[in-house]
C-alpha cells in the first residue's frame, strides 16, 4: 500500500494550500488518517488527525486555520490551509493506520510533500 500526497507548493503569508493524499488500492481498511510536518532541524510533529467516524485532532498551532477530512469510500484524506504563515513552511507527510484483507494493522506514510510560506 502506498500514500501519495500532492498539493504542497509556494504561498504568501495569508494565502491557502490544499493538500491530498489517496491510498494505493481500494481493498484495504483505512483506520486514522492523519498529516504531519517537519520543518529544517525539527522534530516531525503531528498537525491533524481523523478517525474512520470523522473526530478530529489538531495542533494548536493551527486550530482554526486548518481543516482536516476525508473519504472513506476513495481512502482519501485532505488537509485545507488558509491563513498561512511562515511557521507553516515544512515537509507535510500524510500517515494512515490501514489492513488488507486476512493482515494485521499497519501505519504508512506518505512521501512527504513541500509547503514553503513566504512572508
């Protein structure tokens, strides 16, 4: 199974991003979706979260300005941006809890995708 993410790419400050990222194959479980980030010399921290019932989970640095959801039919995940700021700026990898048929639970990541905020 893989992630692929798209959407990243160069913003001003105050401007929107939409990020996506769609699993691989249709025949799998998708349990928690979630997006991540890591900027230059960071630690990779966790920026949203959602679950297969739709509860969501964010950092506080961006409650309010980012909007996580999905589909559960496509195993879709989509990360809404608005308000960007420089702070924003890293490599936003996407994460899912996924199972194939007869397998157990596995966490995959994506392949990580560039947001740059310009200020």
């Amino acid at each position: 199974v893989q992630l692929q993410a798209s959407g990243g790419g160069l913003v001003q400050a105050g401007g929107s991003l939409r990020l996506s990222c769609a699993a691989s194959r249709s025949d799998i479980s998708v349990n928690n979706m979630a997006w991540y980030r890591q900027a230059p010399g960071k630690r990779r921290e966790l920026v949203a979260r959602i679950t297969h019932s739709g509860e969501t989970t964010y950092a506080d640095s961006v409650k309010g300005r980012f909007t996580i959801s999905r589909d559960n039919a496509e195993n879709t995940v989509w990360l809404q941006m608005n308000s960007l700021e420089p702070g924003d700026t890293a490599v936003y990898y996407c994460n899912a809890d996924v199972r194939s048929i007869g397998s157990s639970w596995y966490n995959y990541w994506g392949q990580g995708t560039q947001v740059t905020v310009s200020s």
